[in-house]
C-alpha cells in the first residue's frame, strides 16, 4: 500500500506539473537573479557583470531518477557613461529542468534587459523585461497510468486510455519586473521588488484543446525584500523574504544568511544561513567565497507529511556566482552600493 501511495503521488506530481504549469523554482532565488525578476538584469551592487550557474536535484530518495534543475546565467551593466546616473543592463539565462522517470522535461532560453536610474544620492529604481522561447517535451513510455492498476501492480503492458496529441511543444514567453534599492550609507541596503512571468499568457498543452479547458500558462507574481546590514568589519547580515503565486499554487520563503570576513580584506569569506519555507522545508545554508567567486549550498529538510516517504530528505541545490569589474574601472574601484567587506 506504501509502495501504491508513493507511485499515485509521484505520478500526481508529474501531470501536476504538466497541467497547472507550475514554474521551477530554486531555494536560492537569491542566486537566481534572472529568473526572480527581469529588473535584476545588470543590477549588480558589488560589480558591473556577473556569471552564475546553479543546480538542484530533489526527491532523489524516493525516486529512481530524481527531478533535476539546471541554470546559467549572465549579466552585465553597460552604457554607464551614456545615461545622467543610470545605465543599461543586458543578459541571458538559460534553464533546464527534467522531471522524473517519465522523462518530462523543459528548457527555457531568455534575453533580458533592464533600465537602471539613480533618482536621488540613495535611491535606485529598475525596470527590466525578458523574453524567450520555451520548450516542453514527454516521455510516455516509463509511465504508468491509473488505468493500467491491475489490484497489485502498475503493468504497462495493460491498455491505457490515457493518449498525448503531442509530446513535444514551443512557445513564446515574456516576464516583466520593477525593483527599487535603497543604501543611506554604506552599512545599509534594503531592496524590494516585484515581477510578473508570462504576461503574454502562452499555451501550453500536450492534449488538443477542449470546450472550457484552459490550457494557457497563469502569470505567476513574485515579491521579494532583501536586506543586507554591516554588523563590523568582520560581519554583514542578510535577511531574505520571497513570496510567488500562481493559480492557486504559491510558496513562501523567509529566513537569513551571515558573511564573516575570514581573512580581514574581504577575500575568503564564509556564509551561514537558515531560511524557512512554509509547510513545507527547513533550509540551512553554507557557503565560501574567494575574490570575486561565491559557492553556496543548501538542503531542504522536508517538514510536511511527504517526510513520512522521503525522511526529511527533499532536495540540495548549489550555485556558484562570479562577480567582477570591467578593466575600465580596475585600478580606481567603483564604490560598492551595498555594504561590503572591500570598501
């Protein structure tokens, strides 16, 4: 019966996520700027580009082949001399994410530029856009359906009446975002934003379309607030808050990460956190930072009934960022807008 339970909620989850289009998503939205929100795009506080890639991998205690996701990334602010105290920013991220046995996968490709203005001595507000193409494709083949339930066992040589128009679908895609920063001094910056994804409302069905069937793709709406406040010279504190919905899914996520300057020049740097998302995950976090690289990681701890199936162990996710300065402004380093342990 525990066996039929895991397969009817893995099963579930596949065309859950098929049929309601639910987004992927990282633990570390903060180390996914891109695909938190557009208006990141070339909104680099401690430099002016930035080259990322994370990875997570979930359920891999219960599944045979676990739900994995990829990202890349990069960003990178430009015409600074050609905007009165603003600039332009312009990148591309690219996800790719496959989803159990049944082969579902999906693979995003996005440009995004973002307009960045200075309205005052403290004060930055950004307005950014993406846009790209989707792809989703599905392998039916290692999947058994509730009609092919013999009393004991799932057997996929049974019929089904269970039958995909096609596996393999495209679309165009855009999102929308506004973030708006504020930094007093240099021991204090506090950034909220928010951002729309699939505005353009895309179809996206492996079945022909039905009377009264939806099958366009729900905008889902992301906010989030960061902070990030110097303690000393060998601690800065950075509470996260981040929020989503879409149709009637959503996630919270709320916790905080401390940096302490190991080394005294801001070189080696090391990350402690913890965040919290609701009903679902406890979320600590690691990380080592050297120069201008950062490597952090994390695990969801599962908190909800699925832990009665996968002992707590939900997922682990890494990212790995790089952040750096054009030649231009080597030598003579632009002055950080968030705290930081170099200025």
């Amino acid at each position: 019966m525990k066996k039929l339970k895991i397969a009817g909620l893995l099963l579930g989850s596949v065309f859950y996520i098929g049929s309601s289009a639910q987004d992927l998503h990282f633990s570390q939205f903060f180390n996914s700027p891109l695909t938190t929100n557009p208006a990141n795009t070339g909104f680099i506080p401690d430099g002016d580009y930035r080259l990322g890639i994370n990875y997570r991998n979930q359920w891999s205690s219960i599944m045979a082949v676990p739900y994995k996701t990829m990202s890349a990334y990069g960003d990178a602010q430009v015409l600074r001399d050609k905007f009165e105290n603003g600039w332009l920013g312009l990148g591309g991220v690219i996800l790719h994410d496959a989803a159990g046995s049944g082969n579902l996968t999906s693979t995003k490709i996005y440009g995004s530029i973002a307009y960045h203005q200075m309205i005052n001595a403290g004060s930055l507000l950004s307005l950014g856009f993406n846009v790209g193409w989707s792809n989703k494709r599905i392998n039916t083949s290692n999947l058994k359906f509730p009609d092919q339930f013999d009393g004991k066992f799932f057997d996929g040589k049974l019929p089904t009446g269970v039958v995909l128009a096609r596996n393999n679908i495209n679309y165009f895609d855009m999102q929308a975002g506004l973030n708006y920063a504020y930094f007093p001094n240099n021991k204090t910056y506090i950034n909220a934003g928010f951002s729309a994804q699939h505005v353009n409302t895309p179809k996206e069905s492996f079945f022909d379309a039905e009377p009264n069937v939806d099958n366009r793709v729900p905008i889902r709406y992301i906010g989030f607030l960061n902070g990030s406040f110097k303690v000393n010279d060998q601690f800065i504190v950075n509470p996260n808050a981040y929020f989503t919905t879409q149709a009637k899914a959503y996630e919270f996520v709320l916790g905080l990460n401390a940096h302490y300057n190991a080394s005294g020049d801001g070189d080696y740097v090391l990350t402690a956190g913890l965040y919290y998302r609701s009903s679902d995950a406890i979320i600590p976090l690691i990380g080592l930072g050297y120069k201008e690289y950062a490597f952090t990681f994390t695990y969801d701890a599962t908190v909800s009934t699925l832990k009665n199936y996968n002992n707590t162990r939900g997922a682990f996710e890494f990212s790995l960022v790089k952040q750096g300065m054009f030649d231009t402004y080597k030598g003579s380093r632009r002055q950080s807008l968030c705290p930081s342990f170099k200025n």
